[in-house]
C-alpha cells in the first residue's frame, strides 16, 4: 500500500499582480493560484511546501518561520466576486 504525502516541497511556478491591489498578488503553485502579502517577495521558481487540503499540521511550529498562504477560487476572483 503507497502512502500519500500530506505535505511536498513545490516550485512556484508565476506571480503576477491582482489588477486595483496594492498589497498583494497572486502566485501560483502546482493549480492553485494564491493570495500572497507583495512583502512576502514571493518570486518564480521559490520553494515552498504545499500542504494538502484539510491537513492538520503540529502546534509547536514557530510562527515567524511561516507564510501564511490563502488559497482562492480564480474563478470567484476573474468574475469580480
């Protein structure tokens, strides 16, 4: 039986701007494009890990060596939603 990993170092893969935002942008990793801070300097080709979706990670992590990354619908975002 394969086990699925529930967290995987990922290249992001664009970053480009959030048309009328002056303090964000969007990047992409694997299909999901990302609302991210501009001050985070995110940029093509970083690392990052990805967590899979409804994971639970550990209490404990030292919260100054995260970016916390929202994933959005880019549909709910291009129809002005």
């Amino acid at each position: 039986m394969s086990e699925k990993s529930l967290a995987r170092i990922e290249k992001v893969l664009a970053v480009y701007p959030v048309e009328g935002a002056d303090n964000v942008e969007m990047c992409q990793i694997q299909d999901y494009h990302i609302l991210v801070k501009k001050s985070e300097k995110i940029q093509k080709d970083d690392l990052a890990i990805y967590v899979e979706i409804d994971s639970i990670l550990p209490d404990g992590l030292p919260k100054s060596d995260l970016v916390l990354l929202e994933l959005f619908d880019t549909d709910i975002l291009t129809n002005g939603h």
